[in-house]
C-alpha cells in the first residue's frame, strides 16, 4: 500500500513526537517499508547543537533508536536553513518530493485559536501535498506542547 513514510522531527520536543513515532514504526513494520525522520535546522549554533553536522548525529541517533523500538529501515535528513521557522513548510514539501514518500505521519499538537487565523504546519502540509498525511495527537497530556 505505501512505500515510504517521512516523519517530521523537531529533536526540542522529542517527547511530544512519542505517539506519532509509535504510529509511523507500526505501518513502517506492517508494511516493511522504511521511514525517513526529517528535520530542519538554522546553520547557527542552537541549544541541541552547535552545527548542523552535530544535529545531523543527534537526528541519526534518533532514526536508530526508533528503528530498534519498531523494527523498520530507517534513515534520517537534515534540512539546513537560515530561517526555520518560516521555511519549514517549503522545506518538508521539498523533503516530501526529494524522497520519494508517499506518507507522511506527523505529530500535531490540539487547534487553537491561533489556527483559525494561520494554519498549522501539518495543516499546511496535508493541503498542498500530492500524498496522504496523518496528523496524530499526542495523548499523553502534552496536548499543549508543540512539536
């Protein structure tokens, strides 16, 4: 049925990312298929990691662990840009295309009312994108927390 998944990762909220990596390992393992973890990150040195080569380990240490947990191929992309946080829906959908994925599992946080004015980067991202995307909640009580 699907062929690639890519998961969005934002390794400051790791903890909120829990159930849609559990979701996305789950398909991944029943459909043997693998899953590209993606994230995006300035070239400036950030509280994770000094350089976009140290966040890149960190990324790769979490694509391993999570393919252990879930027993699936996994692999892992940084995306470097000089502004995050307003390049991030280009940079996935050019992730999205660039890899080949034909789903995407995405953790998203509950609708505010900041969403009825912008929309959320998962709600960007299922509306401009050719494949299917999931956008899973967190459970958890960390329904507050933005991944």
């Amino acid at each position: 049925m699907f062929k690639q998944i890519l998961v969005p990762v934002d390794l400051a909220h790791a903890e909120a990312l829990k159930r849609s990596c559990d979701v996305a390992g789950d398909l991944a393992r029943h459909y043997g298929i693998g899953v590209t973890y993606v994230a995006v990150t300035a070239p400036q040195p950030g509280r994770l990691a000094r350089s976009p080569g140290e966040y890149r380990e960190k990324l790769e240490a979490f694509a391993r662990a999570e393919a252990e947990a879930h027993g699936h191929r996994a692999t892992a992309r940084v995306i470097v840009c000089p502004d995050p946080a307003a390049e991030l829906d280009t940079a996935l959908m050019r992730a999205l295309e660039e890899e080949g994925a034909d789903l995407v599992v995405m953790a998203s946080h509950l609708p505010g009312a900041a969403e009825r004015i912008w929309p959320s980067h998962g709600g960007r991202l299922a509306g401009h994108a050719r494949v299917s995307v999931l956008l899973v909640r967190p459970d958890d009580g960390a329904s507050d927390k933005r991944p």
